[in-house]
C-alpha cells in the first residue's frame, strides 16, 4: 500500500491514544523507550529481530499498563524490502503511526580492510536506507495530519571521522545531518512534525559492545559511558520539548561543541584515543 493511499485521522491525538513503532524495541535503548511510551498508554509495535525474545520484552511493558495494546513484529531490517514490510504490517492492522522510533542498529569495529564486507553492508543498509525509506513512509502521513514524531538514533561517532569505527560513525553522519536537515525543512513549511536526532556516547549493559567486538575498547569504561536508561530519559524529555538533537548525558553536549571546534585530525586523535584497545 503506498502511503498516500492509507486514511488519514486529522483528529487530535491525547497521548495515552498514540501509537508508538519502535525498532530495536526489545531491549536496549529502544526497551527502554518502550518503558516510558507504556506509561502513557500508548499502543506500540515493537520491531526485533527473528529470534529475539520478543515475548519477553512485550511481558515487561504489560507489566507497567497491563492493558497495554503491543503488536510485535520479527524483522530482519538490514534486509532490502524490509521497511516497505513493517509499513504493509501497520497497514493491515489499520494502525496510524504517531511516533516512528528508528533505534534498531549494530557496529562494527577495526580496520576497514579487515571487517566483513557483507557485515558492515547489513549495516549500511539497516542504519541509512532502512532509516530513510522508514522515515519517509511514515512521514507523508503525519506531514498530512500535521502531527507526529520521529527519533532517529545517530551516535556521538556522527560528528566526526573515527578510525577503527570508520563505517559505524559515517552511516551516524547520515543519520544525523539527514535528521536535522529534515526538521529544518518541517519547520520551514510551517508542518507541527517533529524529528529529533538522539546522539549518545557509548551505551553500556546493551549487547552492542559484543555483536561489534569491542569487549576491549577503552570507549566502554571511560566516564563518558552512558547507560539505556539515561539515554532513554532524555530522549523522550527532548522529544516533550521538540529539540533538534540531544547528547544524552550531563555535560556530553557542551563538550562535543567544544571539541568540533578543533581541527578534524586532532578530532579522529580524541576519537581513537577513546576506541583504543586496553592492554
């Protein structure tokens, strides 16, 4: 179904009334997102991958609004054609979606010339065309009723060029510039849609740092370490208050625009400093 196509409410939507996709939603940042959406109420449809214990992740929302409706959804979403699926499956369940959550995502870690190349292309396609083709279905729509929220997970990688994270950080570059872009052009037309780019450093207690084989890497035990709940804090607190980007973490935005003042070498020397491996 093309996104014209699917009928649109032009009715004010309460919060406890909205219905809220997240990707990467069975656990992590994107679970802990969930946590805070169910204490509104709303209606989700959780994304994960096959063979995640999505079950478990739906049981933990209940748990908060036992009347809580979840939808659950297994998608491989570095697959070609997987957005036009998740899109088709909110259609059949005559769904409106009122805030799009892109949180699903993985990295890689090394030498460019020595990472899986079928690896980090997954990744590409997962964190920029899933993202983007995502975004703009859903984006028609809520541009129609003029209202809706979209949160693209970007990194703090996103800001400058990192060795050892080269493919990771430039596909958050997208995310980033492209989010920004797009709420720059929202507000341009006068549309109440909002995007908000979330850029947290390393994320702790998540399964990121093993999927990307970074177990050794200074990144995830230096004070700049955040934690899912954290960064989900302040993503929803920033979405309230229809901010642009966020840095979640106390102090991690005022020292990021510090350090994009210096020029680009010394940034990827701070960037590998941080990824380096501990002896």
């Amino acid at each position: 179904m093309h996104p014209e196509e699917k009928k649109v409410d032009t009715m004010n939507v309460k919060d406890g009334n909205r219905t809220v996709l997240i990707t990467g939603g069975c656990g992590g940042i994107g679970l802990e997102l969930g946590k805070l959406f169910a204490r509104e109420g709303c209606r989700m449809v959780l994304v994960g991958m096959p063979g995640e214990d999505m079950g478990h992740a739906k049981n933990i929302l209940q748990a908060i609004t036992p009347f809580t409706n979840i939808l659950l959804l297994e998608k491989d979403l570095s697959l070609p054609g997987a957005a036009s699926e998740v899109y088709d499956f909110t259609c059949e369940h005559d769904l409106q979606i009122d805030v799009l959550v892109n949180c699903a995502g993985f990295g890689t870690y090394g030498h460019v010339n020595e990472i899986d190349i079928e690896r980090e292309l997954n990744m590409l396609q997962l964190h920029v065309s899933t993202l983007y083709h995502l975004t703009r279905l859903y984006l028609q729509e809520m541009v129609s009723r003029d209202r809706g929220q979209i949160i693209n997970m970007a990194s703090i990688s996103a800001f400058q060029p990192n060795p050892r994270f080269a493919t990771y950080g430039a596909s958050k570059s997208f995310v980033l510039n492209f989010s920004r872009a797009l709420n720059y052009e929202l507000r341009e037309q006068g549309s109440k849609v909002r995007v908000l780019t979330v850029c947290p450093t390393a994320v702790k207690d998540t399964g990121f740092q093993k999927a990307a084989k970074m177990e050794g890497t200074k990144a995830f035990c230096s004070w700049m370490t955040t934690t899912p709940d954290i960064v989900a804090r302040e993503t929803y607190r920033a979405m309230k208050q229809e901010k642009d980007v966020v840095i979640p973490g106390k102090g991690f935005g005022l020292g990021q625009a510090l350090v994009s003042r210096l020029p680009a070498r010394w940034q990827m020397k701070i960037s590998r400093s941080q990824l380096r491996e501990m002896s």
